[in-house]
C-alpha cells in the first residue's frame, strides 16, 4: 500500500478531533507551545522590510519578536525582549532605523541585535556589551510573504510552500499589490474557524452566493505534505473575478491563500483566547485597472460570506461547549482537508516541546 492508498484508507475510518482540543486554557497553551510557535508564522509582506532598517513587530505565541531588513544579512528575527528588564526594543513598524533603542531604559542594539551601548552600566563589574546580543529566530520569504518561525529547526520554508506557485500559474502572486486589512474578531476557537475553511461540505448550506460561484459538484481537495488545496471552476461572477479557476490554499498550522485571477487575500487565523479567535484578511491585487476596479465588489462578496462563516462558527463553539459533542465521523469525499489538518494536529501533539 503507498502513501496515497494508506490515507486513502485511513480517511475512510477518520474521526474528527474531540472537543476538548477546543476548550479550556490548557488547550490553548498547548496549542501555543506545540504548533503555532513550533511552526513557520506569517508577519508581514516583503514591501514592508524592502529597504535597510525597515522593520516590523509581531507577536508569535507568546513570544514578541522583530524582523527587519539587514543591510548585510537580509531578513533578521530578533526577540523583540531587551537583555536587561525584558522592556520593548521596538513598540510599531518603521523605515530606515539605523539601531533599535529599549523604550524602558534606552539600551541601544544594531541590526543585527548586537549591544551597542547600555547607559550608566559602568559601575557593574565584569559587564561585557560585546557579548549580549538579541536572540535569533529564523526568519524567510516566500512570493512576498515574509514567515518567522521560532523552533531550531523548521522544515525549509520552500518545502512547506512547495508547488503552490506552480499550480497556480500564470497568477504571480509576487506581482500582486497590497490593498487593504479587514479583522474579525470571532467567538470560537481557532481550530474550528480553519475546520470550517477546509471543507466545502457546507457551501451549499451556509454559502448560498459562493454556491453560484463555484462548481460544487468539481469542487475537490488535493493533499501535500504542509498544505491542502480546495479548487473548483469560477461560473456565474458577472465578470467579479473573471475566467479560471478558484484555488483555495491551506497552509499549516494557520494561513490561508484564496487565489483567483488577479486577486489573492491572505488569511492569518490567531488564537486570542480559548474561545476566541482574531482573523486578518490582507487583500492583494494585479497591478492593472481592472483588478483594482473589482476590488470594492469583492469586498462586499467576500464580507458576505465572512459574516455566514462567522456565525456557523460561533454555533460550533456552542456545540462543543455544549457538554452534548464529543467527535464525529468525517466525510471522506468533502473533508479530507479537515482530516489532513488534524492529523498535522496530532502529530504536534503527540511530541510536545520538541
């Protein structure tokens, strides 16, 4: 049996996860801890950190962390912690900085997160600059995307992204232009948001506009090693979003990549407590007169169907709270992406503070 056959089989059998993975503080330290801080964290786009100095802040976890643009080394990711009382060494994004000073008592750092210079330190014996420097995270770009990851050792980032562009092509994702952000700040934990995202199972119920859209009935998912794809043939969009296809990416643990022609929003999915979850929609768009001109009418499609998955989801949460749920057999011909994600899931799990 090869590796196709045995998921195959697998999924025949597959149970989704219980609801207690949904539920409580524990839950969510562990998701923090295991998955989101062990894996590649999106925290901006390469036009923020194009020139030296230029540099943004992010959390990953609970770890504050600052990527900026080296003048020598490219992307560099620092803990964004300074070395002597743990204050910021950066509170917002910037451009041009030629050093980085801790707003609590003006420790200054180089780009690199070197110790330049510590005021009024002289009297502490044996206190050596030259040999405190900021901790390092690695840090990577992928088609405009910049990723951070806090573990020793990630799988390279082109590893975790391999084929997408290719798929995709002739869409240039690089090429694209940033719009836009949208928020929501939604009542359900993460996972059940990205559950819901993985599955078209519930197009035909929940979405009754994306329904004309797409093609529900060649609607399918594709399964690599890091990301699963949702795809089907754009119909009916009175000339929204054009010819071709609709490519709907996952990539684990928590961003998302809905392509069609000339338009790509990119979804980041953030736990902002056991129950809640805070979800940014960056809009990118083809640097041409027409994609710019759909871009007011995606927003109302797209804010339409966001308010339906919000409130599905909010429902979900209830149910697992509910005391009533506990897990339930998946549909192997619609949620093979819901399957494929916890089971990324339960490998985390299964090898905590590695």
């Amino acid at each position: 049996m090869n590796d196709e056959q045995a998921g195959a089989a697998a999924l025949a059998h597959a149970t989704a996860l219980s609801a207690a993975y949904y539920l409580g503080h524990e839950s969510l330290e562990r998701d923090v801890r295991d998955v989101l801080s062990r894996n590649w964290q999106l925290v901006s786009h390469a036009a923020q950190l194009r020139d030296p100095g230029d540099h943004v802040v992010a959390t990953i976890g609970r770890t504050p962390v600052l990527v900026v643009q080296h003048p020598e080394e490219g992307l560099v990711a620092l803990a964004n912690v300074c070395r002597h009382r743990a204050g910021p060494i950066a509170t917002c994004d910037g451009r041009g900085a030629r050093s980085f000073h801790c707003h609590y008592h003006g420790w200054t750092y180089d780009l690199g997160g070197r110790l330049r210079h510590a005021p009024e330190m002289a009297g502490a014996e044996g206190f050596d600059p030259a040999s405190i420097r900021l901790p390092r995270f690695h840090a990577a770009a992928w088609q405009g995307l910049v990723f951070v990851s806090l573990s020793d050792d990630p799988p390279p980032l082109a590893e975790v992204y391999a084929g997408i562009a290719e798929r995709i092509a002739p869409i240039e994702l690089s090429s694209m232009e940033f719009a836009r952000r949208d928020s929501y700040d939604i009542a359900c934990n993460w996972k059940v948001y990205v559950d819901n995202y993985l599955e078209g199972y519930h197009v035909p119920y929940i979405h009754p506009g994306l329904a004309k859209v797409v093609d529900y009935a060649a609607y399918h998912t594709e399964l690599a090693p890091w990301h699963s794809l949702q795809t089907s043939p754009l119909r009916n969009n009175e000339g929204l979003y054009g010819d071709g296809d609709v490519f709907y990416y996952f990539v684990y643990p928590n961003v998302m990549l809905n392509i069609m022609p000339g338009r790509l929003q990119v979804n980041r999915v953030l736990p902002n407590g056991p129950d809640r979850c805070l979800v940014e929609f960056d809009y990118y768009y083809a640097p041409d007169d027409a994609a710019r001109a759909r871009a007011e009418r995606d927003r109302e499609f797209s804010e339409e169907i966001q308010q339906e998955d919000i409130d599905i989801c909010e429902a979900v949460q209830r149910g697992l709270a509910s005391g009533t749920y506990d897990s339930g057999r998946l549909c192997p011909k619609r949620e093979a992406g819901v399957w494929h994600f916890q089971e990324l899931l339960r490998r985390d799990y299964a090898h905590p503070g590695e």
